[in-house]
C-alpha cells in the first residue's frame, strides 16, 4: 500500500484588524478551532471564486469597455456559491435537529 502524497503547505503573513481578531478568538473559545486553521479553511473553500475573479481581471484588461461587466459576472458567480453553501449548512443544520429530536426520544 502507498503512502498518500501530503499536500505542501504554504505559510502566509496577514494583516487583520482588531475586530476579526475578536471574532476569530471567539470561535476559538466556542470551538476550540483554532484561528488559522478557520481562515486557512476558508480560503481553501473559495479557491473557485479566486480563481474566477482572477480570470476576470485578466480579461477586463483585455476588454476594458467590458471590464464592470465582467468582474459585476465573476462577483454574482461567487455569491451563487456562497448561497448554495449556505443553503447545504442549513440542511445539515436541519438534519442536527431532527437527529437530536429523535435521540431525546429514545
């Protein structure tokens, strides 16, 4: 059997103010995740979204005249995905309920 090749990691410096510092340290007391791992999931989880703003940019310098359109297009792209990762939160948010329903029962 073959070892699975880990993924490389890559460090990166941020800069946030001091109220995402709070929030991040409040997840952290609710959680127990820690701040990096939180943010690091994030981006993680919009690499398509990068990506297409970064397409984007790319072709309004090639079509200025057209450039509003294009990144107006790649920002209701992203938020399509942010409302259909919500929407699947709020289903296993749902199904958290109804499981803690029937195990009250028992």
């Amino acid at each position: 059997m073959t070892a699975k090749p880990r993924k490389r990691l890559n460090r990166l410096t941020l800069t946030i103010s001091d109220e995402l510092k709070a929030a991040l340290a409040e997840l952290n007391d609710a959680t127990g995740v820690a701040a990096a791992s939180f943010v690091a999931e994030i981006i993680e989880g919009n690499i398509p979204m990068i990506r297409g703003i970064a397409d984007a940019a790319r072709k309004a310098k090639e079509e200025p005249g057209r450039a509003l359109e294009l990144m107006q297009r790649a920002m209701l792209e992203a938020l399509h995905g942010v409302s259909e990762v919500q929407l699947e939160l709020m289903d296993e948010q749902a199904k958290l309920r109804t499981f803690q329903r029937k195990e009250g029962k028992e």
